[in-house]
C-alpha cells in the first residue's frame, strides 16, 4: 500500500465540512458516499502525479531514450483514463473559513470531527483506506521514479516488471494533487485503483446514482455503522464532535433534540458552534 495510507501521525481527529442532510446521512444512517475524484473541483485529479512523475524520470535520462519513455508510459497507462477512484475527503483543519466557505453551504452547514484512528481501522475493513494526501512540487526524490528511469535505461523487455512499477503508479495517482490545494491539508477514504482490471464492485457493492436537475453522478456507499459495530466499536465513539456552522440557522438545541430522536444522544454532549467570523456576501 502507498506510504501515505500507512504512516502513523499525531493527529487524533480529522474534520469533514457538509451540509445538514448530509450530516443525517452520514451520522443517522450512518453511510458515508465516495464520490468519483475525476469529477471533483481539482480538474488534474489523478492526473496530477502522472505529469509531474513523468518530468522527474526525464530528468534522468539522455535525450536518445525519450522515446522508450514515451513507449513504456504509453503501453502501461493505455486504459488509465478509464480508471476511476472514489473518495470521501476530510481535513486537518476544524472550523476553518475557507472550507465553511467551500463544502458546507458557504458556512451554513456542519463540521463533523471524526475520530482517526477508529476511521482508519473502518477504511481499512471497508475496502477504502484511509490517507493523506501529498502536495509535493516535485516527484525527483521518489524511488519509483528512479525504478522507472532504471526500466528504460537497460534496455531491455521486462514486462512484467514494468507492469508492477505501473500498477503502483497508478494506485498513487489519487493520493497527490496540485500544491495550491495544500490548504485544505486534505485526508481521504479513498478507494484505489489497483490495476485496470480491478472490480470496485467486489470491494463496496453497487454502484448508487444521485440524480439532480442537470447531472447524474456515480458513487459508492462506505456503511460506517455496520464496520464500526464488527469491529466491536460503539458507533457514537467514530464522532469526537459536531461544530455547527457560523452562518447556520441551526441552534445546538435544536441539533441535540434532533440527535436525542434518532438514538444518537450521546453527540448532543459533543455539539459546539463555530467560531469562525466568516461574513456571507
């Protein structure tokens, strides 16, 4: 798995802005959706770390060999854009102006505070682990880069080989993006594309379809509750806190008495409100 599923951190929670009947959907019935990271706002998702991995091999190879780049690049990623990952995000950050502004309704939705390492050990067991993703502007110091530049200088078929270094590649893409997103400090269950023929279906079911005025979009159900309760966790512990926000109409009242109906009683205790001055325009 990429080092950035598996590295250990201090962090203890991590932070996922929505709206409020997304909030039902997640805490009431406790699913969580992962969405097609092609069709989010970064435009080069998954793209990215192909590009960027691309110029760091060149840089270390004679202008003679670009085309055996090319040609093992070509061959390796022929069906990649075919390939889809599927993530739900979260942050570092708590009660944060931008991404009030940005995934919660412009400030008048919600901020769960998730619990980490009980959310890792649910991604883990549901098929999408849980992982940080990289911001770097440079690809030059990673070993696969050097695996590759070392495939293409000897020369010689090694197909199998090549297709190894690939499919590793390609289970990375969804883990880098563009650095002017480093701000969102993003974490995601994220469902990796091993190979071109791997089945996603054989992980998190059927596909679901959320169907609005103008579009149609594709994504799959994490079921938070039931891995939770598999792996012997009471499923009010996944929630360290609900931070309602700064230009909602919701009172904590309000959202405590909502939590007490549905059997959550024990959130009402972990309600806050924002702090965050962010004005609406």
């Amino acid at each position: 798995m990429n080092e950035s599923c598996s590295q250990t951190s201090q962090i203890n929670r991590l932070y996922h802005y929505t709206d409020f009947n997304a909030m039902r959907g997640i805490i009431t019935n406790g699913e969580i959706w992962l969405w097609n990271l092609r069709r989010m706002n970064d435009s080069q998702e998954m793209q990215y770390f192909i590009t960027e991995l691309k110029v760091a091999v060149k840089k270390l190879l004679s202008p003679d060999e670009y085309e055996c780049m090319e040609k093992i690049f070509a061959e390796n990623l022929r069906d990649f854009n075919s390939l889809s990952s599927y993530a739900s995000c979260f942050s570092e950050y708590s009660d944060d102006a931008a991404q009030w502004a940005r995934y919660a309704k412009g400030g008048a939705g919600v901020c769960i505070a998730f619990n980490k390492e009980l959310l890792s050990k649910i991604g883990d067991a549901g098929h999408a682990p849980l992982c940080r993703v990289n911001y770097s502007r440079s690809c030059d110091n990673l070993e696969i880069v050097h695996e590759i530049a070392e495939l293409i200088k000897t020369g010689r078929e090694n197909p199998e080989k090549a297709r190894e270094i690939f499919n590793r590649l390609i289970t990375s893409s969804p883990l880098f993006k563009h650095p002017s997103f480093i701000s969102e400090k993003e974490w995601r269950l994220v469902s990796l594309p091993y190979n071109a023929n791997s089945n996603i279906n054989n992980f998190l079911g059927e596909p679901h379809f959320f169907v609005e005025e103008t579009n149609i979009k594709k994504y799959y159900i994490l079921n938070l509750k039931t891995v939770c309760s598999e792996l012997g966790h009471e499923y009010s512990e996944l929630f360290e806190e609900i931070c309602i926000g700064p230009q909602a109409r919701v009172t904590k009242d309000v959202l405590a008495d909502y939590f007490t109906s549905t059997g959550m009683q024990k959130l009402a205790a972990k309600i806050k409100m924002s702090e965050c001055p962010l004005r609406r325009f």
